[in-house]
C-alpha cells in the first residue's frame, strides 16, 4: 500500500528552536460557539492585542477557511467533521512552527474538539467558551442565517436543526452578553501571562 512508502521526516529546525527564536510558547486558542456569538469578533480582538505586544499570530476564521482549503464541503454532519479534522491539523502545523493560532470556528462536537486537541501538547490547547444565549445570536444574525434556518431555507443548522454540544470545562469561559470586547480580551490575555504563553507588561493585571 502507498502508506507504506510515508515517512516522517525530521527537520534540522526544530519546535523548540522556533519557540526560542519567537520568544513565545505556542498553542491553539480554540474558540467555539453558536452562530453569531462573539467567535470571530473576540478572536480578531485578542489577534490584535497580540499583535501590539509584538507576538507572533494567525488567526483561523470559519468564513475564510470554507473560501479555499475547505471550500469542497458542505454542512451536513459529515462534512463538519472534515471542516473540523482539517482545521485541527492545520493549527497543529502552525503551533509547529510556534505560533499562537487562533480558531474561530462553531465545532459544534465535543469529540471533533476532543480530536483536534489530542494532535498537540495537553497545555497547548486553550478551548474558549462563547457562551452566548441563542435568543442573544439570533438578535444580532447579522447575515440572517437564522431566520432562514427558521423558514427551513437553511437545513443543518446549529442550534436549530443540529445540536451544539457545548463544552463542559473550557479553560476559559466567556460570556459576550455580560462583557465588552476589551473585558473578554483581557480576560484572555491574562490567562495567556498566568500560564507562560506570553510574558505580561507592567500595567497588566493577574486573573
């Protein structure tokens, strides 16, 4: 079989010089939700924020992955598992080369998270609640994917048709219909200082 002919091969550069050279310890801050949530906004922020503390980012978004490498699928439950597996190795690669990569994606299954985390360090894998009440998402639906899921234009959609299975212990819990944007960052930012992912500045606060 061609597996057989794979191997792995080892770079002379490795994870841990790359880490050195960045001045950073790498990790995927997996942010999930419903629709409408706060995913891509809080994220976007954090980006930012990293960004002018000079750390070195990319941030994954569920819009614009599905506008290249997972263009070929669909919604049903299969294709959002391969939407999921692919972006999980991808941020795997970037971790590899030592980054922080952001995720923004709803990945509504606990198992698909499960297995997107296993692909790296335990600590390497921030999951990030956007615990936002549907009634809340679909006041804001700023493309009206709610309303046609609630027509029945739109099948297979999350928090309607197909379940969210949110996540019973985040490492960071986030509520965007109690917090402002900054309140969330610093929230998230002060998890990244207290856990070695970042160092703090003076003005910074312990969470």
């Amino acid at each position: 079989m061609a597996e057989n002919n794979i191997l792995w091969h080892n770079h002379e550069v490795t994870k841990s010089a790359r880490e050195k050279l960045l001045n950073q310890k790498p990790c995927i801050l997996w942010f999930t939700g419903l629709s409408g949530s706060g995913k891509s906004t809080v994220a976007n922020a954090v980006e930012f924020e990293l960004y002018k503390r000079g750390r070195k980012t990319f941030l994954l978004d569920g819009d614009n992955v599905r506008h290249g490498l997972n263009k070929d699928l669909g919604f049903s439950e299969n294709d959002r598992v391969e939407n999921i597996r692919r972006i999980g190795e991808v941020s795997k690669l970037f971790v590899d080369s030592g980054l922080i990569v952001l995720t923004a994606f709803i990945s509504p299954f606990k198992s698909d998270r499960q297995i997107a985390k296993s692909l790296v360090k335990y600590d390497e894998f921030i999951e990030i609640f956007i615990d936002t009440p549907l009634a809340v998402c679909e006041t804001r639906d700023p493309k009206g994917l709610y309303k046609r899921a609630r027509d029945g234009a739109i099948k297979n959609f999350t928090g309607i048709d197909s379940p969210y299975e949110p996540p019973k212990e985040p490492q960071i819990h986030i509520k965007t219909d109690e917090c402002s944007v900054d309140e969330c960052v610093d929230k998230i930012i002060a998890h990244l200082i207290k856990f070695g992912f970042i160092k703090g500045n003076d003005n910074d606060y312990a969470i």
